[in-house]
C-alpha cells in the first residue's frame, strides 16, 4: 500500500530549517564563547559549562538534522514506513510522533534493552 507522505515531507523540512536556524545561532554562540573569559574563577566555570551545554545541544541539533534527513530520503526513496531492522511497517501513530523514526516500536525496543 503506497502512502502520500507529502505533509510529513514539508513538515520534515520545515523542523530541518528550524534545527538548521537553531544550530547556527548555538555555533555563533560557541564561536563567540573563546572572547572575554572572565578572571574569576566562579565567572570561568560558569563560562564553562555554557560552553559545555552550548556544545551538547550543537551536537543534539546535528544528530536529529541527518535523522530528518534521513528520513525525507526514505519518503523520497519510497520506503518510509518501513522499519530499517526488520523490514516491516511502521506503524502509523509511532511515525506521527517521531516522524524520523527509523525502527518499528518492536525494534526499537529491543535496540533500547541492548543499550542498557
């Protein structure tokens, strides 16, 4: 059964360019963070953890941006809704809310228990 994933395609995209806007403003930030470090000590290790959030939220940004991408690559290719482990369908409510999501609830589940 052939599905029209045309909305969750421009919805895709749309969380794409916002992720993108968002990773830009964290990497100016970044960028900037190396100015004016502060000479107290508690002003140097609060800089730091900005630093280190700043970072983490970057790398979090670049993670869910390939997902997207990955994701409208499978609409594009025709096999969105079809999990990546097993190869069977997806279902329908689990993509309406992780529009990204690579596996079927089954498998991703037993990939979340491995990780533990």
């Amino acid at each position: 059964m052939t599905t029209n994933y045309d909305e969750v395609r421009h919805n895709l995209i749309t969380m794409l360019e916002e992720l993108d806007e968002r990773l830009t403003t964290i990497t100016h930030d970044v960028c900037h963070a190396d100015e004016d470090v502060e000479k107290d000590s508690e002003e140097q290790a609060t800089q730091n953890e900005n630093n280190e959030v700043q970072d983490f939220l970057g790398n979090s940004a670049r993670i869910e941006i390939a997902a997207i991408k990955q994701a409208i690559a499978r609409i594009d290719a025709g096999d969105y809704d079809v999990c990546q482990t097993c190869g069977e369908a997806i279902n329908p409510e689990r993509l309406k809310a992780v529009p990204y999501s690579l596996q079927c609830i089954k498998c991703a589940s037993l990939t979340q228990s491995i990780k533990v």
